[in-house]
C-alpha cells in the first residue's frame, strides 16, 4: 500500500493525502465493479426468464457472456492494484495464478462460449422448423450444459489450488505488517 512505504520524514499532509488518494481509489475500483456485478445478475434473470424460448435464451446468455467479459476485464484493473502489494513469494504465486486465469477467461473461455451462444441463437433464427418444431434445440442445450459443466470443473479444481494460497498470503500480509509497525 503507497501509505505503508512513506516514512515518518515526509510531510504529515502528502501521508494523508497519499493515503486518502490510494483508498478513493480502491474504492471507486470496487464500487464500479459492484456495478457490473449488479448489471450481471440483472442480464442473467432476464436470461432465466427465457427459458421458454431457446433463441432468446441462447442471446441472452450470450448477453451474460459479453457483461462477464468487460467485469473480467475490469477486474485486471483490482488484480493489478493488490499486485502492488504483494509482499513475498507466496503473493507473488497467487497474482501469478489469478492473472493467469484472468488473461485465459478473458481470452478464450469467455470468447468461446459467447461466440457458441451466439451461433445457437443464430442457428436457431435460421432453422426454427429444424430446431424448435422437431426439438433440434435440446443438442444444443446438451451441448450448452457440457460445456458449463466443464467450466463449472474447472473453476472447482481452479479454487482448490487457489485457496491455501490465499491463507498463506494473508500470513504473510501480516507478518509484513507486523514488521512495518514494529519498524515506524
């Protein structure tokens, strides 16, 4: 954290106004995040509320997609910011881990399942007597279905790796911070 770095010999004001600058920062981060998050949730009731009509379902879903995506984006910006505070080796690994899921989420992941969702939807406009009046829809929900299931794998195996992570770089957060205090 900037205010962490300062020392007692620099002037109590650029302290404070450091300090003010860096939180309003993270917060308007979180804040705006928290937007999306909302905007997210409301495409996916708007998705679940199409259940009845599987080409609008498939578009919203890819609707879904396209949000998920720009809040992925969005949240390189807050994985970068507590980069700058990592404080050892174990820190260095966990950002390491969740920016490589970030970039591969953002990358391909998200991509492919929007442009798949996308296609569905198309294909369906395209052939409704095919895929609505003969039931061709159910291959492409089965299809949809394991394709979330393999993410929904993958995200399991993903935090399994992720979590003693976390536990052991908040044990070096504070030891970092002990050893801060103990040095002011």
């Amino acid at each position: 954290m900037a205010v962490r770095t300062l020392r007692s010999d620099h002037h109590p004001g650029l302290l404070v106004a450091g300090g003010v600058a860096h939180s309003h920062s993270r917060t308007l981060a979180v804040r705006v995040r928290a937007q999306f998050s909302t905007l997210l949730v409301l495409v996916e009731a708007f998705s679940f509320a199409q259940l009845g009509n599987p080409g609008r379902w498939f578009a919203f879903v890819a609707a879904f997609l396209a949000v998920g995506w720009l809040l992925f984006a969005y949240d390189l910006r807050l994985i970068r910011m507590r980069v700058r505070d990592r404080t050892g080796d174990v820190s260095n690994r966990l950002y390491a881990l969740v920016k490589r899921d970030q970039w591969l989420n953002l990358g391909l992941l998200l991509p492919a399942f929007f442009l798949v969702n996308v296609a569905f939807a198309i294909l369906i406009h395209l052939r409704p007597e095919f895929f609505l009046k003969r039931g061709g829809h159910i291959w492409l929900i089965a299809l949809q279905l394991i394709a979330f299931g393999g993410y929904l794998s993958y995200v399991i195996v993903f935090y399994s790796k992720l979590a003693p992570l976390i536990a052991e770089a908040r044990a070096e957060w504070r030891a970092k911070s002990r050893a801060n205090e103990t040095s002011t």
